[in-house]
C-alpha cells in the first residue's frame, strides 16, 4: 500500500475502524429530509463522531466548510427510485473529478447478482486501477441483489464482499446478514475491512443492537445515512454509533452517552 492510501485511509476512519455517514441520496430520493440543508447535517454529525462523509462530486462545494476536518468520500455512480430500474447504477464521476473535488476516497456500489452486474464488476476494476495510481483508496459497495437473490444471505453477502476484494478495493460496504453468528461467515470471507449498511431508520436500540452484533462479528464500522441523517437528532445518533464502534460500548451504554431515550 502506497503512502498516500494509508494516509486517506486514515482520514477517513481511526485505528482500523469506520463511522461513515452517506448523503448521497439527493439523486436516488431527491432533497429528502436532512438533506435539504446539508450543510447544517454534515456539520452536525462530523461534529458529533463521525469520521467521514459521503456525497456526490456537485455537493463538494457544501462539505467542505462544514465537516470539521473530517474525512470526504466522492460517490462515482447512481440511480434514482423513480427510474426504470434502481439497480442499473450508472456511472457519475471520475476519480480525476474526486480528486478535484477534495476527496479523501472514493466509493463505487456494485449489485452482484443483479442484470447489471457485468458492466459494474468492469467499471469497478477501472475505478480501482485510476484510483490507485493516484493513492486513493476504494469503498466498493458490494451487495447481493438482483433475480432471486436474498440481500440478506450470508452466504451471497459473502461472495459480494469477496468479489469487491477480488477487484481490488481497499474497503468493503454491504448489508448486514441480520445476526452475529450468520455476519462472521461475511467477514471471514475477505482480508478487508468489512463495514455494514444502515438501510431505513429502525428504532435506536434495534439499530446500535445491529452495529453492535456486526463489530462483535469482526465488521469494522458502519455506514450509514437515513438512520443518521432523517433522525430527530443526527448528532446524538451519531455519538452513539461512534460510541459502539469506537468505544465498544453497548447499545445501552451509547444511547445513555448520546443522551437518546434507551427504548423499552
């Protein structure tokens, strides 16, 4: 690994461990709730735990004066819930662009198993290949979906992640499998950091209970945007994700140190 990746890779978690809050959703759901003023969400969450942000390369502009110093992640492909076919992520930006852009990495989603899937596992390696000659690293996010594809089996979250590795990336991004024992078949299935997706906004306890399962499995982190961003209070959501993935502490522990109600 070249300096300038471990060095990015640093700026975007600490010690081996990643709390990333992805606000890339203006194009799959346009302005939705917590991101009309993103400003103020972005500012809000990197002031409150978390050690990077997540958008599209047109939001730059609107991160940088609001993520006190943490790490910037440039989104490079996408698609929208009212076009044909959600799946069909299209590509968005360039490394070049990221990089011009400011960020630290950037990210890629693949749907294995999906009709789309050969042109993505193509454009995933190009990504990679651009990205690391110019020290960046790669989040793949890598999920199972697609005909007849369980986006929860492990054995498929498995091959997802593998594949990511398979094409170099340097981080790994997918669903969670739904309980401890099923995760730790996911992880051991890649050398790379493994974190887990958040998906739509559960309650706290249920949600910290996932994070909390998935890093005893050997997940490293977490990334996730409407649990964070739709929240009543982003901030105090994302302390105690931070808290459970950076302090090991328990869903109790984290909502009591974030000051959030512990849920009965």
């Amino acid at each position: 690994m070249t300096p300038g990746k471990t060095a990015r890779l640093d700026r975007i978690g600490r010690d081996g461990r990643f709390v990333t809050i992805p606000m890339d959703h203006g194009i799959t759901l346009g302005a939705v709730d917590g991101l009309v003023d993103i400003e103020s969400t972005i500012d809000d969450v990197t002031s409150s735990g978390a050690d990077a942000v997540l958008t599209q390369k047109g939001i730059a502009p609107r991160v940088h004066e609001n993520n006190n110093d943490a790490g910037y992640i440039v989104h490079l492909n996408a698609s929208t819930s009212i076009g044909p076919d959600s799946n069909d992520k299209r590509m968005t930006g360039t490394v070049e662009e990221a990089v011009r852009a400011g960020a630290d990495a950037v990210s890629f989603h693949i749907n294995v198993g999906s009709d789309h899937e050969p042109d993505q596992i193509t454009q995933l390696a190009e990504v990679v290949d651009d990205a690391h000659d110019l020290g960046m690293p790669v989040l793949a996010m890598a999920y199972a979906r697609g005909p007849g594809v369980d986006e929860h089996d492990a054995e498929s979250l498995g091959h997802a992640v593998r594949l990511a590795e398979e094409l170099g990336a340097d981080l790994v991004k997918t669903a969670y499998s739904g309980s401890r024992e099923s995760f730790e078949r996911v992880v051991e299935s890649t050398s790379k950091p493994v974190i887990i997706a958040g998906g739509s906004p559960d309650g706290d306890r249920e949600t910290l209970q996932d994070v909390r399962d998935a890093i005893d499995a050997g997940a490293a982190g977490v990334s996730t945007g409407r649990t964070v961003f739709q929240h009543d209070d982003p901030g105090a959501m994302t302390a105690a994700i931070a808290a459970v993935v950076h302090e090991d502490a328990t869903p109790d522990e984290a909502l009591r140190e974030a000051g959030l109600p512990i849920e009965a």
